[in-house]
C-alpha cells in the first residue's frame, strides 16, 4: 500500500521542488487502520491519494480519513497488499 498527498497549498512539508510527498506501508492480515508517518495531511483537503495494489482508493467508499496521521480502510487488508 502507498499513501501520497499533493501540496497545493503548502499544506504539508515537502522537500524543495518536489511537491508530492509519499510512504509505502506493509500490510498485515486484516489491518484496517493504517498509520502514515512521513507526513501529515489536512482532512477533507482532498490532496490524499492512497493506492492498494497500484489501485487508486477512494476516500468514503474504500477508506476513511481517521486523523491526520492515519486512514483507515473499510475493507480488511491481506498480507503483502
């Protein structure tokens, strides 16, 4: 699973001139909450892409945005997504 966000408006840091920030998470069996901890991001700012699989996941439909270190999937993960 990776998890990146877009900064359109200086809402999270990124490194100079990149402008996208990302982290790739192991999964376990069945997790459903899955922290991020390279960055932070703003709720609901729709600057969130998060992909399972090389698939893109839609935010209310496939995962919630918990906090702004965190998601959590609404369907359970296997291991090695």
């Amino acid at each position: 699973m990776s998890a990146s966000v877009w900064n359109p408006g200086a809402t999270v840091p990124v490194a100079s001139g990149s402008g996208v920030m990302s982290e790739t998470i192991a999964m376990t069996a069945a997790q459903t909450v899955v922290p991020i901890s390279s960055f932070t991001y703003t709720i609901a700012s729709r600057a969130l892409y998060v992909y399972l699989n090389g698939v893109l996941l839609l935010v209310g439909l496939d995962y919630v945005e918990t906090s702004t270190s965190s998601i959590t999937l609404l369907a359970p993960s296997t291991v090695g997504d």
